[in-house]
C-alpha cells in the first residue's frame, strides 16, 4: 500500500520514479512531529476548552518522568482510536516544565507517537490553576478531567485498565450502543 503512489508515478514518468524512488531511500527517514500546543495559563486551556463546544473532551494531565502517567497512556490512545469518530476528543496536557519541552517532551513523543491532541501547560502558578479544574485535587498525576458543556467529572488517579477508564466516561458521552471492540 506504501508503494500505491510510487507505482502511479511509474506509470506517468519512469524517470521520475527512479529519482524518487532514490531519493526516498538515501534520506534517512524523520522521527513522528507530533504538534505540542503550549498554554502559558489556564485561561487559555479554558478557552481551547470552550473552543470544543458540544464535543466531549477527556483532557489527561501527564508528564514524562511519571511513571504510572507513562504506563496510561495507551489506554487514551485507544480511547482516541474507538472513541473520535463519535465526537469525544482526547487532550493529553502534558505537565513538564517549559525548560523540559526540547529535552524531554519532544524526544519522548518521538519514541512515543501519539494520537491525540498534545499540550504542555506550562503555568508556574498550580497553586491557582489546580482548584480551577478540581476544588479537591491536590495536584498528583496522572489525574483526568472529562467535560461535555456544563457537565465536568473528574478522576483524580491513574486508568487500571481500558475498561475503568471507559466506565468514567460513559456519562459524558451520547452515543449508544458502544463501539464495537476491535
């Protein structure tokens, strides 16, 4: 299936074909860039958050150096595969210090390409932002916040498995039946 375009072009200049075909080759391949959207506040996580409207939105914060954070997040990236062609949107923000995005956030999802929407928040003031998503969370990741309009949850630890985490979503979305399992 790769090489579909490269037979098409074939087909019209096989003399184009050869170059590309050697071109493709002698380049080494780039690693996944995956788009890392930067909130220097919370005010304007809230306002991507208001940008979603109707949609469903599962907004997980993790960071690099948190173990079980880490370990979570096939789960949302499986979430993301069953779950967005019915409208619900995975927000995975990212808590690494802003000095760490170069060293540590971009080589991590380069190893680790994910899915979903990436975002660093990079707001030095938790103590202020923290209540704004939850009055009784007390900042330790992995900790998820799902919001449809009005309706917010929050879950303030880490996914045992994909079924939990489908469970405390369920109330948030709209669809019914579930998605078949693949």
């Amino acid at each position: 299936m790769a090489f579909f375009p490269y037979l098409c072009l074939m087909r019209l200049n096989p003399r184009l074909f050869l170059l590309s075909l050697l071109f493709s080759w002698s380049v080494p391949q780039m690693a996944h860039s995956q788009e890392i959207i930067v909130y220097d506040s919370i005010g304007q996580l809230e306002a991507r958050i208001r940008q979603a409207g109707d949609t469903t939105l599962v907004i997980n914060f993790w960071a690099t150096w948190c173990g079980p954070c880490v370990e979570e997040l096939p789960i949302f990236e499986e979430l993301h595969r069953r779950y967005s062609p019915f409208g619900l949107k995975v927000i995975l923000i990212s808590l690494d210090f802003k000095s760490q995005k170069a060293k540590r956030l971009i080589p991590f999802l380069q190893t680790h390409p994910l899915s979903p929407e990436i975002g660093q928040l990079v707001d030095p003031d938790a103590d202020s932002w923290i209540p704004r998503v939850d009055s009784l969370w007390d900042g330790a990741i992995p900790a998820t916040w799902v919001i449809q309009k009005d309706k917010r949850g929050f879950h303030p630890t880490y996914f045992k498995d994909f079924q939990e985490l489908e469970m405390f979503i369920q109330p948030f979305i709209r669809i019914c039946p579930r998605p078949a399992r693949r």
